[in-house]
C-alpha cells in the first residue's frame, strides 16, 4: 500500500497541476466516522439539501454500511 502525508499528496497535486489545493486533503482511516464529518458539513451548507440515508462501499469485501 502507498502511504504519504497530506503535505506531500498537495505537493504532488501543485506538481501535476500547477495548482495549490486551498482545502485540507484527509485519509479515510476511520471511514464511518470520516463521513459522518462529511455529512456534518454537508448538513451546515444551506446550499445542498438534506440526504437520509449515505452508505460506505468497502474496495476490500464490496460491503456497504449505511452511515447515521
């Protein structure tokens, strides 16, 4: 598996593109509690309407887990 940090995956991003990223690049080592941040965000935008029900695929076992 190929790790890097946030810092070196903006560098790599500037390199290929020529641009800064502006926002903060975060891995996935807690998916359901990452997405539920996501949500949290999604849910403060008054400009994106409300989802009930989100759902996690896992790449290793093809499982979905619905996320509250």
């Amino acid at each position: 598996m190929l790790t890097f940090t946030d810092d070196e995956f903006k560098a790599e991003i500037e390199a290929d593109t020529g641009l800064r990223p502006g926002w903060a690049p975060e891995s996935f080592r807690d998916p359901p509690a990452d997405v539920r941040q996501s949500l949290a965000r999604i849910a403060a935008n008054p400009f994106i309407p409300p989802k009930d029900h989100v759902r996690v695929y896992s790449v290793t076992d093809g499982s979905l887990t619905e996320i509250t």
